[in-house]
C-alpha cells in the first residue's frame, strides 16, 4: 500500500465513515474506494482534492509520507473495550507521529540532548517514593520543598520527546498514555485534548515512572500502582506536603486545598490521596473529604489546571524553515497547518 492509500484510509476510519458512506460521498463505489487506499489506483491532483473536500480535510495530509519507526507498545495504557480496528489505527497513529518527530530532529543541525534516564531498583512504594525524591534532587535538580512549575518544559529539555495525539471524534478516549525508549530516546505520547492541567502533568509524570523505575518481575504490586505513587511523589514530595499541612490533622480547610492544587497544579482528589498515603489524615476524614468533593466539585472541576504547552517540535520546525533546510511547505505538513496559518504564526516579517 502506498502513502497516499495508506492516509486515504487512516482519514477514512477517523471519520467513522465506512467504504461505502466514503463512496456515497465522492459519488464512487465502495470497491473504488478500496482500490484507491490498497493504492491499486493512484488519485490524480483533481481525485485528491475531491478527497479533501470529501474528509474535510488539507491536500497535504493525503501526501505526507514518514519512515515508520518500529515501536513496542510495551508501555501501553488503555481501558480494556479500545481493541480491534480502532487500537490498530491508534498504533499507526503513534508510530506515524513519532517518526515525524525523529525526523525533524534528524533534519536538526543543532544536536538534540541524547538523554540516558536513571534506572531506579523499585519493588516497594517505599522504593517508588525515594526514586521520585531522587529524580527531583539529582537530575532536574529541585528542591523537594518546591512544586514543579513545568513539567513538561523541564522535561523536553532533558531530551524527553513528548509527543501528543490527535483525538478526532473523541475516538481514543479510552488511551491513557505510552511511554517507550525509541531509537534509544525517551519518548512519552498522550491525547492532545486533555483540558485540565493537573491530570496531563500526572499521565505525564506516571509514564515517566514507566521510564525510570526498574520493576522486578517477583514484585506483588502492581507497576500501574507504583508508577502513579512515583507521580504522586514527584509532584507533591513528603517534604513539600508536611510543609503545608504538618504531621497530623484532624481536619482540613477546602482554601487549603485550593491553594497546593494551584500552587503545585495538582488535582483536589491527588492532594487528599497524598494527604491519606501520607498518613497525615485519617480514613475517616479521607472519606469525608472525597464526598465533599463529589458533592461541590464533581467528576469536572469547574477551574481545571491550565494545560501546560510542548514547544520542543514546533521551534524546531520553524527553525529549519528559517536556515531553509526544509521548505515552507514541508513546514505547513509537518506542523499539519495551511500557509495561511503558517504565514500568520510566522508574523509574516520576512519579505
């Protein structure tokens, strides 16, 4: 299957259309259309706009072509019901984009950091706690009296590629995150959608755990349960969080929790697990505070976290397209925009 087949039918299958609702559309048969992505026919100019028209989608996306690297998927996140045809297409999706991203970094002049992440020994939550305290203090260097401001900025640095996935039509709703050394690089994928700051910081901070914890195959817990102790730690360490709150309480104030929620951008019901697996509150109050929350909170805070933004991938792009090692129209496919859109981003200062 060529490229172009192989985009006509990843674009078909994110539109929930099938071979023949594809053929309603563009006033063709469904084995047409079949042809056309097996690449038993080759669309020309005119058949590919159609194409566009028909998926809403840019020209440039049917064309673009990337050296698929080979991925694991060890790391894998999901619920149980994403299977099949949509967890195949999720897969392709993920390879597809980590290649671009390992393109551009090939294209770089500028090398990017060749990063080698610590392997901590973890068979215990005692061992994930010290492994996250030890992250903070030895290889991001921060105190663990202080919140990260930026994780994912902190981490791109390093030479962590983060990558994140379009979620068209809510299709991948049930894809929690992946993390996977690629090429010999650290690489950590998410939905781009996540509208709420503390939960995209803790998947990424989870999936870091993934990356750095090394879990003995004897272990009794489950990795799951530690990496998102490692998470729980890396974002609100002990130190921190008996600063706030002290040893013990016998309650505790919601303007409390909203102020460690925006000071270290973490969720309310994150804060009084911490709170609880600390052993600074009791069961009971642990309780008692989760229904509050349920009840005036929700499943949705009304005030999420704001997202943090990944810029890595971008600036090198626009860089390439400034020292002219790439064209302005391979900038366009790459960033996935038209040149409208690029010109405007771009502040149109070069004439």
């Amino acid at each position: 299957m060529n490229s172009i087949g192989e985009n006509l039918k990843k674009i078909r299958l994110l539109k929930n259309l099938s071979l023949k609702q594809a053929g309603e559309i563009l006033n063709m048969s469904a084995p047409a259309v079949a042809k056309y992505e097996k690449g038993e026919i080759v669309p020309n100019s005119q058949k590919l706009i159609e194409f566009a028209n028909a998926y809403d989608v840019k020209t440039i996306d049917l064309l673009k072509s990337y050296d698929t690297l080979q991925m694991q998927f060890t790391s894998f996140r999901k619920k149980k019901r994403l299977t099949g045809k949509n967890l195949e297409l999720l897969e392709n999706l993920i390879s597809e984009e980590v290649s671009k991203y390992f393109e551009v970094l090939e294209l770089n002049s500028i090398q990017s950091n060749n990063i080698t992440l610590p392997k901590y020994k973890c068979n215990s939550f005692e061992d994930a706690e010290k492994s996250a305290e030890e992250f903070r203090n030895k290889f991001i260097n921060i105190s663990n009296k202080l919140p990260i401001s930026d994780l994912t900025n902190i981490l791109e640095n390093l030479g962590i590629i983060i990558v994140y996935i379009k979620n068209i039509n809510n299709k991948f709703d049930d894809f929690d995150g992946l993390s996977e050394i690629v090429d010999g690089k650290p690489v950590i994928v998410l939905l781009d959608n996540i509208d709420d700051g503390a939960r995209q910081r803790f998947t990424i901070a989870h999936e870091l755990g993934h990356l750095v914890l090394k879990i003995d195959a004897s272990c009794e817990i489950d990795e799951e349960k530690l990496c998102n102790h490692f998470a729980s730690t890396l974002l609100m360490p002990k130190e921190a969080i008996i600063n706030e709150f002290g040893n013990s309480r016998n309650n505790i104030n919601f303007y409390e929790l909203d102020a460690l929620k925006k000071e270290y951008k973490v969720s309310y019901k994150a804060i009084v697990y911490r709170l609880k697996d600390l052993n600074i509150i009791s069961d009971y109050l642990y309780k008692n505070l989760n229904i509050f929350l349920s009840k005036y909170i929700g499943k949705n805070d009304r005030n999420p976290i704001v997202p943090e933004q990944s810029y890595q991938f971008e600036k090198i792009v626009y860089k390439l397209e400034a020292d002219e090692i790439i064209s302005t129209l391979k900038a366009c496919e790459l960033l996935g925009v038209n040149l409208d859109e690029f010109n405007t981003k771009n502040n149109n200062y070069r004439h």
